[in-house]
C-alpha cells in the first residue's frame, strides 16, 4: 500500500517542530567549563554593581578556564528576555565584563546555548587577564607580606598558610581585589596590629555589598553608602584588647555568677570606650557627614571567644536599662552607672551629650575567621578535606523566652544555610536627629527603643545569637599554628 503523501502545510508544521526539538536541546558545557551556584558567582565578582540586579534577574552562572572566565545568564526583568555576560579578570585581578549578548533570546536555553558558543573564544586566546585601560591602583595582594615574619599577626599567619583556612583564605583573596582603600594603610594593618579591625570592615563591606553603592572619596567615616533613595555614614568600631597593665583583660566566665557580674560592670566599660572615643571625633561636623544619618558599628574582639557572651551588655549600655528574671517574672531596671573595680561611667549611650547625632549602633558578634571559613566553604572556595561543624544558640521567638534555643549543625548538611546578615542587629536611638530608616537593612534585627516597657523592636526568626565552630580535617596542622 502506497504511504500517503504530506501536504505542503503537513511538511512545513514537520520540519518546524524538528527545529524546534532541536533548539530546546541544552548545549554540552565545553571542557574547562562548569555550571556554579549563584553563591560560588558572587564568591568570586564582587566587582558586580548591585544595582544592576535590579533590572537583571539571573538564572545561571558558570567559571571557565582555570577560573579565568565568569559568565551568567540572566532574564531581562523589563523586556523579559534573556541574554548573557561573559567577564575576565581585569590586571587589578577583578572580573569585569568582556562581552554582553548582542541579540536577547526569547527563552533562557536559547540564552545560554548562545553563551556557550561566545565563551570558546576565551580558551586559548593566551591571556590571563584582560586590561580595561584604567587600572590605576595596584592590585590588592593580601597574602604577600608587607612586613617581617616576626611582625606578622599570628591570625593572620594562620589564615595565610594553615590548611585548615583555605575556604576562608581563597574567599577573603577574591574579595579584597575590590576593597577600596583610601588611606592606603589597610592591607599592612590587616597583616598587623589591625587584623581586627580590618577584618570587621571587611564583613560590614561584604553586608553592604548587596544593598549599597559606595560613595568614595572621603576617608571617614569607613563607608559612605548609598541605595539611591537614602545615604549613610558608617564608622567600624572594635572593643580591642587592654593595653592597660595595671587593668588587664578578664578571663573568660565560667559559671553565670561570674558572667552576670562581667555583664553588668565589666563589658558595658568596654563597650563604651571606643564609642565615647567615637563620639569625640565629631564626624557629623564633615561636610560630607552633615544632615545624614550615622552610625557607627561595633564588635567585641577584645580577648578570644568574647564575642560568644558579651552581646547583651551592650543594649543594657546604651539604653540605661536592664532585663532580669525575678522570682519567676520579667523585670526591667533603670540602671544609672556601670562600675568594675574602680572604673565608673555613666549608662545610657543614647543619653550622653551630642549622641543625638549618633543615629543607631550596627552589632555583629560574628565578623570572625571561623565565619569566612564556612562562608568559603559554602561558596565552594576550598576546604573539601575538612568538616565545620557549628554549634550555639539561636533567637527564641517565644515572647516569654529568656534563653536562646540551642543548636548543632553540620556545614556540609545539605539543609545548612548562613548569610552575611546573621547575626547582625542594629540598635537604633530613640533621640537620633536622622534616624535609619529600617527598611533600608531589612535582613537583620532591629531594637528601636528600651525602657520601663522593655525593649521595642525585633529579631530575625531564629537568628543566632553566638556559635563555636569545630574544624575537623585529616592533615597536619603547622605545628606554630596549631592553637589558633
């Protein structure tokens, strides 16, 4: 029997649907390129504008060629088609575009099979870089020592060289090719007496990063940001180390009497001086500063560990106010002076003269090494060959809760998640003359007031409030390192 013949319509309908099967078909990835997760793209291109994510919804992300070549596919989020960007490290080391899609497409594959065909070029065209024609700084090497080894921080040494640190070490690398550093003191201060501190600026750089434009050009406050709508002033403060003989540093409580009396005299003190030395400077005099909102943002590194009990002292310190259990039931307390062994000041920051131009205190207890090394870790920086596992306590959202709800978690889980927002709080004063609009840091905890009421604010569901981490590996620690 004879086949029937296909009309002409027939013939044409046939052949589109084959082309059309054949164009939803996903291109093979080239050798020397691999799909990454939206985490492991911004690991590595910090130099991404963040605004421009606003009109740019992406979809997939990809590095190339020995981690030369980062690439995305995004939707157009105005005219809802997709295209691509393909960027290469500059001679600055920072990745900045190379090429955008000429042609949108109408569907995502048809996006990324067109990428795939444009980012071949790059192999083996004998570059590892890719100058702009305005590198004008020299590029920020944090890892080569500027110094002598014995004037080297021991952290620092240990993040440099201690395999246990790679995540941390390849994620902290990557950033700091972005960081701007006006005052040209910041990579020597890292590698020195400043590791601290810098590496509080780093992190609030990091939070900022996703939520502002950085205004440069003035070198204090730390940051001068922007989201089009409001500006802010942000100053790093850290509670360092005593340097006082004759006042050394306390140890560590070990039972919660000990605690509780740390908290109530001996923490508010530490706290309060770098803020009152702050508040001397005087920054909302600054051209720059004037009718804009300040805030200066502090963290306690003042011996090892603090920073996992320390926290609560500094609410009571700058509203005046204390929080207790008294026979079973919540009561608030004015509290006039906080006083250790000699030493008395006044409680009541948001109370002191001139701090109403103080706008909110920003608190993190969490700018820490371990903290990189889980978020390289996360990101895909490094550190196959150990396992984090974090323990601590997290926020109760229980209106009658006292204590936090513990917890025990493994990096590795699956089901494991952590931002650079955890754990940040920020603490706002009631008599501020330009207050922070919260909803420009909607991703972290806010307390706007505390008095006879108690407090007024809220916490991001079950933030956490403290951590340990525990790095287990299988190699051999450097001998000189094995206690940091």
């Amino acid at each position: 029997m004879a086949k029937a013949k296909l009309s002409r319509d027939q013939k044409r309908k046939k052949k589109l649907e084959k082309r059309r099967k054949k164009t939803n078909v996903a291109v093979k990835l080239p050798s020397g390129v691999r799909s990454i997760s939206r985490r492991q793209f911004d690991a590595f291109c910090f130099s991404c504008h963040p605004m421009a994510r606003s009109t740019a919804d992406e979809k997939q992300w990809f590095i190339a060629y020995d981690k030369k070549i980062l690439a995305t596919v995004f939707r157009d989020a105005i005219d809802n088609d997709y295209g691509f960007v393909v960027m290469g490290r500059d001679t600055r080391k920072i990745f900045r575009t190379l090429e955008v899609s000429k042609k949108f497409k109408p569907s995502e594959l048809d996006a990324r099979n067109e990428l795939i065909k444009s980012i071949k070029k790059y192999k083996n065209d004998d570059n590892s870089f890719y100058p702009q024609g305005d590198e004008i700084k020299l590029t920020n090497e944090l890892f080569e020592p500027l110094v002598e080894r014995e004037k080297l921080n021991p952290i620092y040494i240990a993040l440099a060289e201690e395999p246990r640190m790679e995540a941390a070490r390849n994620l902290i690398k990557e950033i700091v090719y972005t960081f701007d550093d006006p005052d040209g003191h910041y990579i020597k201060e890292f590698q020195t007496h400043g590791f601290d501190a810098r590496l509080w600026e780093l992190y609030l750089y990091i939070y900022f990063h996703d939520k502002f434009t950085q205004i440069k050009g003035n070198a204090a406050p730390d940051f001068h940001i922007t989201n089009e709508v409001h500006e802010y002033l942000v100053e790093a403060v850290t509670v360092n180390p005593s340097e006082n003989q004759a006042r050394p540093d306390e140890e560590a409580p070990e039972d919660p009497e000990k605690l509780r009396e740390l908290l109530n005299g001996y923490m508010p003190i530490k706290f309060g001086s770098p803020l009152y030395s702050k508040l001397k400077k005087k920054y909302w005099e600054k051209t720059h500063v004037q009718d804009k909102p300040l805030v200066f943002a502090i963290h306690d590194f003042h011996s090892t560990g603090s920073m996992t009990w320390s926290r609560t002292a500094l609410m009571e310190y700058l509203y005046g106010f204390r929080a207790s259990i008294v026979d079973g039931k919540p009561k608030i307390t004015r509290i006039e002076t906080h006083e250790w062994k000699g030493k008395s000041i006044p409680s009541g920051f948001f109370n002191q003269p001139d701090s109403e131009h103080v706008s909110a205190i920003l608190f993190s207890n969490a700018a820490t090494i371990t903290k990189f090394n889980r978020m390289g870790k996360l990101a895909g920086m490094g550190g196959e060959d150990i396992k984090i596992l974090r323990a601590g306590t997290r926020f109760n959202p229980e209106p009658e809760a006292f204590a936090g709800i513990p917890f025990h978690e493994d990096v590795d889980s699956p089901e494991y998640t952590e931002s650079w927002s955890e754990s940040l709080v920020m603490y706002h004063n009631p008599n501020a003359l330009h207050p922070v609009d919260p909803n420009d840091f909607p991703d972290i905890s806010h307390i706007f007031s505390c008095d006879e009421n108690g407090e007024q604010g809220f916490y991001q569901p079950y933030d956490v409030l403290n951590s340990t981490s525990f790095v287990i590996t299988t190699k051999e620690p450097i001998p000189e390192l094995a206690k940091i």
